[in-house]
C-alpha cells in the first residue's frame, strides 16, 4: 500500500496536529512491511522548531511542493498541491491527518477530524474568510471515504453537525508520547527550578482561549483557603496571552479580580515540549476543567506521569481522565476546591489517585493508535 500523507503540520511538534502525523507514521512504521508513506509538505516545511531534530521514519519519503505560508497557500496546498502529488505519486490512499481534505481527490481519502470546535462554540467561527473555509473544508469532509476523530464524544458531534453516515466515522483515541512516564529524569529538578517553580504545586498547562476556563482555574484554587494554597502554590504555565480580550482573557487579571494572592500563584511562562514532562511529575494535580476538548492530550500526559487530574465532564474529558482523575462540571470551582483540598493534605488518597492514573492512561498507546488507524486504511480500499 502507497500512502500519501497531508504533512502540512509536520515540521510544527508544538501543535497537536504536528505531533499526531508523527507519531502516528513511526507508529505505522512498524506494523506493515508492505505499506510506504510519502509525506507530502510544503518546501520550506522544516523538520523541527528550528530546523533540526528527528527526521522521518525510514519507510517514509518526504514530498516537497513550492507554496507559500499564507492562508491562502494552505488553502492552495490542500485543495490542489496535494491532491496534485497523489495522483503524481502513484498513491493508493490519501490521508489528511486533521479538517482539511480536498474537495477533488484522485485517490480513495480518509480524514481525520481532531475536533468541530468552529461549528460547536460561536466565538470560534472567526471572520468571512474562516466561515468560508469552515465550509469548504465541510463539504469535502462529506466526500471523505472513512473520517476518524479522537473520541466518541467527537464522534456524536462530526454525525450531528455535519451529517455524514455513522459507519462513516470512527473513533481512533490518541495517545501520550513516550516521555511521558512515571519515572523522574536527573534533569527533572534542573528543569523545574530554571523556571522557579515552587517544592510543591498544582499545575495549569494548556492554553489561555476562552474554553479552557481559567476563571474556574482561578476560583476553585482561591476556594481552597489561603492555608492549604500556602503548602501547593498554583502554577500557571505557558505564554500569556499578548492582550486581554473576551477570547484570550488574561489570567493575571482573574487573579487579581479573585483576591488571590500574588505570593500563592506562579507565571512560568512558555515551556519547552521537551520540559513538561518534569512539571507534569512534580505537580499534585493538573487542573483541566475545559468547556470543549476534542481529546485532551494535556490530561492525558499528566496521568502518564502519575499526576491527577481534576477535569470537566464534559465532551471527551470523562473518556481520556476516566477514574484517573475527579470530574466536575464546568462552573463547580466548589467541586475542584473540593478535590484539590483532598489531594493536597491527604497523602493515602494522593498515592491513591496516582495508581489510577497510571492505571488509566495504560488504555492509551500510540501502537494502538496505528494499528486501529492501518486497520481503517486496509477496510477503506476493500
């Protein structure tokens, strides 16, 4: 089997559609000995942040095509590049690991769609031009093979909103990558102290939109009592938002306007992918009460650390935290006071909650991953 993949994403390991094409062709690499990969990428795509790093998995080619790194180049390369390099390429199948098929393809197509965020949340919808490729990008999702997501929650919302057939949609889980493990590093202290964190914490990490809910973040921590936050200071972590709007709110304003002391909440900044697996290790809990996931990596990552996590019941959270963690709705920051306040002070529940997480995240590997997502390739050219 020739597949042709989508590598538009490739050479970008911070995003989470750049780490699932790569994990998820070294997962393929080795499962099928008849089956080559061309990577099909822009010509300026590089291999890593800064142009180093991991080349390909040895059963893959990568395919480069001059196009420019503008949204309409995307679009240019999605529409029309790639299908343009199957066809030239010989390829049996065509794979678009996230929502950006073509709407012509020469080739039998499988698509994978993360998430419909744009099509769940109104504030996501952007101008003209986002609506208009929201729709593009639709349309041709309809024309799809086979289109796989992360979660059944995912599921439910792709067969609702875009009304493709049910056996027509299948639902793949991802997984955590193999840094993401119990087991500290030498390098885990070093780490931890370059960015001035506390002895002991509980940690936010994934991002400052509007659907990760920081204010709850925020409140649940300020419920839990200057006494108790004195022994498991809050860490904030990431790049803050540029400016403070209603989509990117900043969180440093919610503190303030919580009453919570500056000395019980620490910034650190943006973290390196290479360093979150140490913060994830030395962190109580991770709090994660999302509005709208489509899967959830960061939870994940945490319980392969053996940190809890105290999430929202919501979308695909309660499949991927499962009893690794507390679930909570949304709004209850008297819930996660709740939580936090019993994983901070009773150590026989925190051991506890560590061996669930464990337990949970072993559901989830990247093998798995690709073995479900080869057998999907195989069952959509018979």
């Amino acid at each position: 089997m020739h597949l042709a993949i989508n590598g538009w994403f490739w050479g970008r390991p911070t995003t989470g559609s750049g780490q699932y094409v790569r994990h998820l062709a070294e997962g393929l690499e080795s499962l099928a000995s008849d089956l080559r990969i061309s990577v099909v990428l822009p010509r300026d795509c590089l291999e890593g942040e800064d142009g180093s790093g991991p080349g390909p998995p040895s059963s893959c080619t990568l395919v480069r095509t001059s196009c420019p790194r503008t949204n309409f180049g995307k679009v240019f390369f999605e529409q029309v590049a790639f299908p343009r390099a199957c066809a030239h390429l010989g390829a049996d199948l065509a794979h678009v690991p996230y929502w950006a098929p073509p709407l012509r393809s020469p080739v039998p197509l499988v698509v994978t769609i993360h998430d419909v965020i744009p099509l769940v949340l109104p504030q996501y919808r952007g101008g003209a031009f986002q609506r208009l490729y929201q729709a593009l990008v639709s349309a041709a999702a309809r024309r799809a093979k086979s289109v796989l997501t992360d979660s059944e929650a995912s599921r439910r919302d792709i067969l609702e909103r875009l009304g493709l057939a049910p056996g027509q949609v299948h639902a793949i889980p991802l997984a955590a990558a193999t840094c993401y493990h119990l087991n500290p590093s030498d390098d885990d202290a070093a780490i931890r102290a370059r960015y001035g964190l506390p002895h002991r914490y509980v940690l936010y990490l994934g991002g400052f939109d509007v659907r990760k809910n920081l204010s709850t973040v925020v409140a649940g921590f300020r419920q839990v009592g200057p006494t108790v936050a004195a022994k498991c200071p809050l860490v904030i972590a990431g790049r803050l938002p540029d400016r403070d709007t209603p989509f990117t709110p900043d969180p440093r304003r919610i503190v303030r306007e919580e009453h919570v002391d500056d000395e019980l909440v620490h910034f650190s900044g943006f973290v390196r992918e290479v360093d979150k697996p140490a913060l994830y290790r030395g962190a109580v809990a991770l709090l994660f009460p999302s509005f709208y996931e489509g899967f959830g990596l960061p939870p994940l990552e945490a319980l392969a650390c053996g940190t809890p996590v105290i999430g929202s019941d919501v979308a695909s959270l309660p499949e991927v935290i499962g009893e690794g963690g507390v679930l909570v709705r949304p709004h209850d920051a008297a819930g996660i006071a709740s939580a936090l306040t019993r994983l901070i002070t009773d150590e026989d529940y925190r051991t506890e909650m560590r061996c669930r997480a464990l337990h949970q995240a072993a559901r989830f590997s990247w093998d798995r991953t690709a073995r479900a997502t080869l057998r999907n390739y195989r069952e959509t050219l018979d």
